[in-house]
C-alpha cells in the first residue's frame, strides 16, 4: 500500500539510514562534544530517490557493507566511547550506546513489517 515500504524500499530505506543516519552520527559521537544529530526523513526519501525502481540485490550487498562496518565500529568501542553523548532529533539527548539500541530497536520494527508483508502475500 502507499502508507507502507515495500522489499526493495524496506532494503533502500536501511541501507541510506545505514550510511547516512547511523554512520553519520556514530562518527559525529565519537568526533564532536555533544553534536546536534539531525532527523533522517525515511518516507520522504524514499519518494525522492524513487527506491521501488532501485536495484534489490545492489540496495541489499551495500546494506550488509553499510551494517558489517558499523558493527565493527561498535566492536572496537570503549566504554568511554559508548557513554559520548549527543542530541537526537525528535529524540533528545542519547549516548552511542543508546544510538545502537535504537539501531536494533529500527532493525526489529522493520523485520516485523517484512514478516507481515510476507504473511499478506503468501495468503493470496
């Protein structure tokens, strides 16, 4: 439906939040003092970049580069480091570690809507 992602835009979606929302802001923690970390507007990017015509398995392959450096990241990371701070938009004042929670919180909402999708389609 129009109110909901479909596969391709569901892999799109996590792949530039990836790059653009989770990385941006994991380099601008552990690099600034308490830095504004703006909003990534998911829907309204995914209608400007038109990700239903983008290419699924290339979406994914960057996806899974994207997310495999962010966790090798968070690997290396002290416990100092996790506990830099920032500010979220519409979100308010996080840690790093807080920003992986969310992370895996996002991860799982959209596992879930996958799930449905799958479920929907293997009932017609």
């Amino acid at each position: 439906s129009g109110d909901e992602f479909s596969v391709v835009e569901q892999v799109c979606h996590l792949r530039d939040l990836g790059r653009e929302g989770y990385s941006a802001r994991i380099r601008k923690m552990l690099t600034e003092n308490q830095p504004m970390l703006p909003d990534f507007g998911g829907s309204r990017i995914a209608r400007e970049r038109d990700y239903n015509n983008q290419d699924f398995e290339s979406a994914f392959q960057e996806f899974a580069r994207e997310r495999a450096e962010n966790v090798r990241v968070m690997k290396t990371l002290s416990p100092e480091q996790l506990n830099r701070s920032g500010v979220l938009e519409g979100v308010g004042a996080i840690t790093l570690e807080k920003l992986f929670l969310l992370m895996r919180e996002h991860d799982e909402s959209h596992r879930k809507e996958l799930d449905d999708l799958r479920e929907r389609i293997s009932e017609k």
